[in-house]
C-alpha cells in the first residue's frame, strides 16, 4: 500500500490518495481494489478538484 503514498487523517477517520487524475493511469481502481484485498472496509468516497488558485498557491510555497 506504500506505493500509494496514502495519509491517514489524525483522528483515523479518513484515507486521502492524492493523484494527477489527467494521468493515464491515476491507479484509483486499484487503490480500491488492494483496500478490498487487505480487508479495509469504507463508507464513503468523496473527490475533490484543486482549484487553479490552489495549484498556484503550493507552486509559489515549494519555490520560496
């Protein structure tokens, strides 16, 4: 699961995958798949789109 790079919230409540989903392969469905494998039950799947200002905003934070 390593190769997913995965962080798991404080509270242990929720698994976030971040990914470049212009990928050709973003491994989304095997994500969920190893998650089934390894006996990881979930509720809910929720995507979030970051917003260009976003984007701008940690470019500008790696460079400085």
């Amino acid at each position: 699961m390593s190769r997913y790079a995965l962080e798991l919230s404080p509270d242990g409540d929720r698994l976030t995958y971040t990914y470049d989903n212009q990928s050709e392969r973003p491994g989304v469905a095997s994500l969920l798949r190893d998650l089934e494998t390894c006996g990881i039950q979930f509720r809910d799947i929720d995507t979030q789109n970051s917003s260009l200002e976003e984007i701008f905003v940690n470019l500008v934070r790696k460079g400085a």
